[in-house]
C-alpha cells in the first residue's frame, strides 16, 4: 500500500493534528505543503480534494477524506499500533474537547499576526 498524503502546510494545528496521529501509529507519510497564503487551497487540485478549499485534506490509496476529525478516526481505524481513542465515554468527552481546542484555541493564537478566517 502506498503512504498517505496529507495536503496542507505544516504550521496549521489541523495538518499538525493529523500528522501527530501518524506518527504515534508509526505510519510514514507525504507531506504536501500546500500554501495558503499564496492561494493554493482555492487551486482547482485542491479544491477536487476540498471543496471548500480548506487544509487538511488526505489522500490514501485513492480514498480521499477532508475534515480533521474524520481524517483522525479514518487513521486510526485504518492503521496498525495501538487505539489513538480511550473506549470510555468520559475519556472520549475529554479527547473531543482537546482536539477541538488545538484546533480553534491554537489557530486564534496565531490570527492576530496573520488574517486568514477559519
Ligand atoms: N473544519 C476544518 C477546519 C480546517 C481549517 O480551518 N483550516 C485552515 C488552516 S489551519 C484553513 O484551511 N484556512 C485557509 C482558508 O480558510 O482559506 C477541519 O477541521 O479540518
């Protein structure tokens, strides 16, 4: 099987989400840095892979996935290693609302010097 590829910069808290969670699966990857702010999220490439032009999308053996959180769960359904999810309810409450706030509280920290909407 070929590895996965996930398009977007490395600076973004959702590229980095992703990229964490292959890396505790111990799953080699490609990174394609998609730029930003150079408008190569709005590129026709990028929006057959998003249609909303966002970052990240993931790419892996012709299945193509968007949205963190569903890229998440597809990593570690798909991948060996260890569950990368607790299979408690409480510890499932306090994963969701952590990686929530590494998306939106870290992404707000950065937006006062760079003016991109998320
Ligand atoms: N709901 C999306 C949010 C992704 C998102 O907002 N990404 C930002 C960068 S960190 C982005 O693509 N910004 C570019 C834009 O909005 O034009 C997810 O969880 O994947």
């Amino acid at each position: 099987m070929a590895n996965p590829t996930i398009h977007g910069p490395n600076f973004s808290t959702y590229v980095r989400s992703v990229r964490m969670a292959l890396e505790e699966k111990g799953q080699a990857y490609d990174l394609n840095a998609v730029n930003i702010f150079a408008g190569e999220n709005q590129n026709e490439g990028h929006l057959a892979r998003h249609p909303w032009g966002k970052v990240p999308a993931f790419e892996h053996d012709g299945f193509d996935i968007y949205e963190t959180t569903a890229i998440l769960r597809y990593i570690d359904a798909a991948f060996g290693g260890g569950s990368l999810q607790p299979d408690d309810a409480r510890g499932l409450a306090r994963m969701g609302r952590l990686r929530r706030r590494a998306g939106c509280r870290a992404v707000s920290c950065l937006r006062p010097r760079n003016a991109w909407t998320v």
